[in-house]
C-alpha cells in the first residue's frame, strides 16, 4: 500500500511508451526516485517525451507527507 496517493487532474495522458507500444514504468519510477529524464531513456524513442518532464515535475514538488502510527 503507498504511503500516500494523488489524483491527476486536467488532461491525463499516462504513462509514456516506446513507439512500438512498450509502457516505461521503470523509467518513471526513476523519474519519481530523482533520476532525470536524460537519464532513464532516450527522448526520441518514446511517443511522447513531454511526459517524462511532467513526471520529472511531478517529482521535484514537496510533500506535506508524514509517516505514523
């Protein structure tokens, strides 16, 4: 279970693919452990890389999160 979730709002255009259709979760998963797009995959392989800056974005704001019990 996530220690916290949010909802996306305004257009959602999901996870982003490689042009032959492949899902890059891992890439986003990186993306939101702080990694740069640059750094999990090729622009030019993925049908739309604007979606790894949103997930970069996404990554980069703060959280109000607090963890107990």
């Amino acid at each position: 279970m996530p220690g916290a979730t949010t909802t996306a709002s305004g257009t959602w255009r999901g996870i982003p693919h490689t042009k032959t259709g492949k899902k890059l979760e891992v890439p986003v998963k990186r993306l939101m452990q702080g990694a740069t797009p640059t750094q999990v995959a090729d622009p030019s392989s993925i049908d739309d890389p604007d979606l790894l800056e949103f997930y970069a974005a996404f990554a980069a704001l703060p959280t109000n999160i607090s963890v107990g019990r």
